[in-house]
C-alpha cells in the first residue's frame, strides 16, 4: 500500500495545477497513446471513446481534480466511486495499474519537457500510486460484493439472447439469459452490463449499456440505439440474433435511486431513458410510491422509446409525463390523460418555471443536454444532494 503524501509532495502537485490546466489533454492524450500500444490493455478500453477524444478529455479533467483537490480528497469520491464502478465492469485487476503508471509519467515528461523535473515525476509516481491503492481497494470490494451475492459472478459470464425487440425505429431491446441457466444477481435499477465483443472485422471490443428492466434474477434487457457509423451498435442491431452469445460482467454502477420521501422527476433525451425505464419499473410494482414526474425529449414519435409504456403509466396516474419532439410531434387527436406533448426542446426557462424544491431530479442524456437541465436546476435553488445524473460515456464535460 502506498503512503500517505507527505505536505512537500502535496505542494507540488498543487503547483503543478496551471500546468495541467494548459497541457493536460495533450498529457492525457500522450498518455493513452502509449497505453494503447500493448494489445493486451487495449483490448480493455472502449475505443470508440478514444476516436471522439472524450476519453482523454475526460481523464484530464480528473487528474486537473485530482490537483486541485489534493488537500481534500473527499471532493472527488464521487467521481472515484464512478471510476472504481467502471474498472469492476470492464474486469480491470491490480496488475493493470503499472501499465497506466509508466505511460502517465512518460506522458507527462515528453509533454511538460525540462519542466518535468526530478521532483515533479517523483511526487506524480507518489499521487498516482496512492490514488491507484484507493482504486485497488474499493474494487476489491465491489468484486467480492459481486462474487457473494445471489446469482453473482466476477468476470465474463456467457449470456444468450432470448428475444429482440424494436422499441423504435433506433432503439432495440436485447433480452438476455445466462448460458449456464443458473440465476443472476439482481441490480440496483440504474445500473448497467459491461461488454466483450469480438465484432468481425474489428476485433474485441468493450461497451456498457444500461440496464432497461425491473430487477430479477431470471435475467436482463438492454436497449441500444443505433449509432451512425457505429461499430457495436450496427453489430448488436444486424448480427445479435435469438441465441447470440455474449460475453457480460455482472451489474455496475453508482447511477442508483437513493430513498426519497418527495417527488421523483426523471429528465432524460433520446436514449438517456434506459436506466429510467428500470428504475420506473421498480418505483411503479410497489404498492405506495412518491409522485413521478417523467420528461423526456426526442426527434419525432418514430424515435420515441418506450413511449407505450409511459402512456401506460399516465392512463393508469402513476406518472406525469411531458414529452418533447424537437422535429415532428404527434398528432394532437388522441390525447392521453396525465401526459402533455410538446414540440421543441426541454429549455432551461421551461423546467425552471416547474421546478419542486422537494424533489429528486435524475438526468441522463447527451453531456450538452445534462448542462443545460443541471445548470437550470442549480440557478433555480435545488441542491446538489438533489440532482443526480449519468453519463453514458467518459466524464468529459467541465461543467459536470
């Protein structure tokens, strides 16, 4: 285990903040560009998220936190907590952490140059292990959790595909079993499966897709968009037949309900509602729940996910719903009870003229989406207790 930093180490990392501040993507970027040279670490990374630049985005943010926050590393547990859950669903063990050690410090000597001195690499080598141990430890935790709940596994599980269905012209659900017809652990609605793919013509390739469904222990649903271009969603929406195997790793993440005694309000875009539709479906199968109110956005009904199942919900007055088409609504003769449509977009002055200090807003979309909802929701007075949301991809956006 790697000592406590001592005040000079501190300090330097302290110091080093301006400098991370102006080179940190170009350190980050450097930095995945040696660790993605061994095949063997690059077949743990999702490297959709290296073509787009989210992922070294992403972890120059963190390491800018890290810096700022070296004094008081409570302000990032959060963000650690996401990054534990990440690595536990992406299998990544103890010996996987000298690889990004030496490729984080080799990064930060090529970039910053003469600047990085002695000192400088020694007290970045102390930081990174002392986070590492962190790291280390709580995923040990969350892998024994995982091998000593019911139906629980550590690893890759074989799944098959029991059923497929078209939820919208983009979006198809997967109903998955596992091959060895054994039980499952139940999730904490909200959560997602990590993937290993071998996608033909691409290799082995890394997703995580939220889980769409009630807990059980029979199985799980995802429901993937297809994605222009994209290399595991046009596979999964043409190949991932009834009977497809997959490779998945048991239930993560920390994107969960907490217990709340006043109103629940759901503000998703396009498929940002997956992990809601779990978490609806808990909330709604028990007897006496809080009041929920579901806003959701999207193109046109054609696209709209689920939106049966919503109205479903509505009809019967376990939910509120408004639900926004930002380039064709529906047609206004067949209006539902407890459910408005509206065209446009979810805008800032709009959910703020309804906002409910008591409530507990869950967000999850697009990163420009979550800013616009988050911001609107901390001017109007809520507090941050009271605002959750996910990302689906790397964390790469400053203002969350």
């Amino acid at each position: 285990m790697a000592p406590p930093l001592d005040d000079i180490t501190r300090s330097i990392i302290k110091a080093c903040v301006p400098a991370l501040e102006a080179h940190g993507l170009a350190i980050t970027t450097e930095m995945y560009r040696r660790l993605l040279a061994n095949p063997a670490i690059r077949d743990l990374f999702n490297l959709s998220h290296q073509e787009d630049g989210a992922q070294p985005m992403a972890l120059a943010l963190a390491v800018l936190a890290y810096a700022r926050n070296i004094d008081n590393l409570g302000a990032i547990a959060g963000a650690v907590e996401r990054i534990a859950e990440k690595h536990v669903g992406l299998n990544i063990e103890p010996e996987h952490y000298p690889y990004v050690a030496e490729a984080l410090l080799g990064a930060i000597a090529q970039v910053l140059g003469d600047a990085a001195t002695p000192e400088i690499l020694d007290a970045w080598g102390k930081a990174y292990w002392f986070l590492a141990d962190i790291l280390i430890g709580r995923e040990k935790q969350i892998y024994a959790a995982h091998a000593a709940a019911s139906g629980g596994w550590v690893g890759w599980r074989p799944f098959r595909v029991q059923a497929r269905k078209a939820e919208s012209e983009s979006v198809t659900s997967f109903e998955l079993v596992p091959e060895d017809g054994g039980p499952v652990m139940q999730h904490a609605p909200g959560q997602y499966l990590s993937f290993r793919l071998d996608v033909p013509g691409h290799g082995s390739e890394r997703r995580n897709y939220s889980i769409s469904s009630a807990p059980s222990a029979q199985g799980y649903r995802i429901s993937v968009r297809r994605i222009d271009g994209g290399v595991v969603s046009d596979w999964l929406h043409d190949s991932a037949r009834e009977g497809t195997v997959l490779q998945v790793s048991a239930p993560a993440g920390a994107f969960t309900l907490t217990p709340a005694t006043g109103p629940i309000v759901f503000l998703s875009a396009g498929v940002g509602l997956t992990p809601f539709m779990s978490m609806l479906a808990q909330l709604t199968g028990s007897n006496a729940h809080s009041p929920i109110h579901y806003i959701h956005t999207t193109r046109t009904p054609r696209t709209e996910a689920f939106g049966q199942g919503i109205r479903a919900l509505a009809r019967s007055g376990q939910v509120q719903a408004d639900l926004f088409y930002t380039r064709q609504a529906p047609q206004a003769d067949m209006p539902v009870p407890g459910v408005a449509c509206h065209e446009g977009r979810i805008t800032p002055a709009w959910l703020q003229g309804r906002v409910d200090p008591r409530a507990t807003y869950y967000i999850c979309g697009p990163d420009g989406f979550m800013r616009d909802m988050v911001g609107a929701l901390k001017d109007a007075g809520v507090p941050p207790a009271q605002i959750r949301y996910e990302f689906f991809g790397p964390a790469a956006d400053p203002a969350l």
